[in-house]
C-alpha cells in the first residue's frame, strides 16, 4: 500500500506540474499509471489541478471498474484502459491541453518532428486521430489504434495524449510534443523551416534504435 501510496503522489506531482508550466487547464488532462499487478491508477475527474494530492488518484481494474467508491474517475477512463491493453509495452499516460500542439490539433495539421534531432529523437513520428466525442468508446478505440506505433498522437480538436513506460517519459513527450510545435510555428513566422534530410532522420532513427 505504501507503493501505492508513493505512485498517487507520483501522478498529482506530475498534473501539478503540468497545470504551472500551461500544458492544461484546471478542468483538461488526466495522468494514468499501470500498476505490476494490472490495476491503474488514474486523476479523478473535478479537481483542481494545480493542487491535486494523492487523495485525488484513484484506482481502476482493467475491465474500468472503479475500485476508488469515493472518488468520480476521469471520464476518459476508458481511453486509458483501451491504449494499455494495445500497448502492453508502456505503462504511464499524460493527456492534456497544451495550447499550441492542441491549436496544430483543431487545425487538423501536423507537428513536424523532422525540424530538430531532439524532437524527432523523442517523439518519432507523431499521428493524428480524428474528432471523437469525448469520454466515448468511438475516442478510446480510435487512441488506441493511431498509438499502435507511435509514442504520441494529437486528438483532432481536443488535445494530445503521450505514453511511455514511466511517468516521466510520458511527461517528457507530452512536454517535448508542445516545444515543438512552439518551434515550428515561430520558425514559420520567420520563414521557412528547414527540415532533417531523409539520411538525417535516418541515422537519427538508427540511434535511437541501437
């Protein structure tokens, strides 16, 4: 119990976190965590973001049952449970609202992780899944086939969500995610951004992989 314990505070760290550096508002984002024994740990919905504790995590069985009575889960719940089962490989989840991926989101147009070694380092290629009404099984099932071979995927007119095998990684991407897209628009206000070559990508690609 004092491992759960010690991954509750590991989550409302990481929301607090996300909420001072603008990545989500008060009411947007959950953080998930996949536990050794299958149970997830997940944001409950109606919190406060900036402030939220080890109190505000509760807990999930993979067949979305909530095993926290006291608290209301995210409402996405389902979403999270849907990626873990495709992607038995990671075991943390950042969804959130950070404004400038989110704006490349609703206007249904790609990150370019091809413009930094960094980006394209962490990230690889970035999907998009079209609009689906929030909360639904249609959104979940969607999520879920676009991660298949990606570490993050904008959510067409709603936000972005990234995975990793910890919850650090999976902050990490989502942070990294809207530095790029930060990036990418200045550079465009400057003029016209200079993209990796294809063997650029590649031994990128390579290095990662080795």
């Amino acid at each position: 119990m004092n491992e759960v314990n010690h991954f509750r505070k590991e989550i409302a760290y990481y929301m607090r976190r996300l909420y001072k550096r603008g990545l989500t508002t008060t009411s947007g984002g959950n953080i998930s965590m996949k536990l050794p024994n299958g149970m997830i740990l997940i944001t409950a919905s109606q919190t406060d973001k900036g402030r939220m504790k080890a109190a505000d995590v509760g807990m999930s069985d993979m067949q979305g049952r909530n095993l926290s009575t006291r608290l209301k889960l995210s409402m996405e719940t389902g979403m999270h449970i849907a990626v873990y089962k495709a992607r038995p490989d990671i075991c943390a989840i950042v969804h959130a609202h950070p404004p400038l991926a989110t704006s490349f989101a609703v206007a249904h147009k790609p990150i370019n992780t091809m413009l930094m070694g960094e980006s394209r380092a962490v990230l690889g290629d970035i999907t998009m899944a079209p609009y689906q009404l929030m909360g639904t099984t249609a959104l979940a099932e969607s999520v879920a086939t676009h991660l298949a071979q990606a570490k993050v995927v904008l959510l067409a007119n709603h936000g972005v969500l990234a995975v990793g095998k910890d919850l650090l990684q999976a902050f990490d991407r989502l942070e990294v995610t809207e530095a790029c897209a930060k990036i990418q628009l200045f550079s465009q206000l400057i003029g016209q951004p200079q993209a990796l070559t294809a063997d650029e990508v590649l031994a990128i690609d390579k290095l990662i992989q080795s």
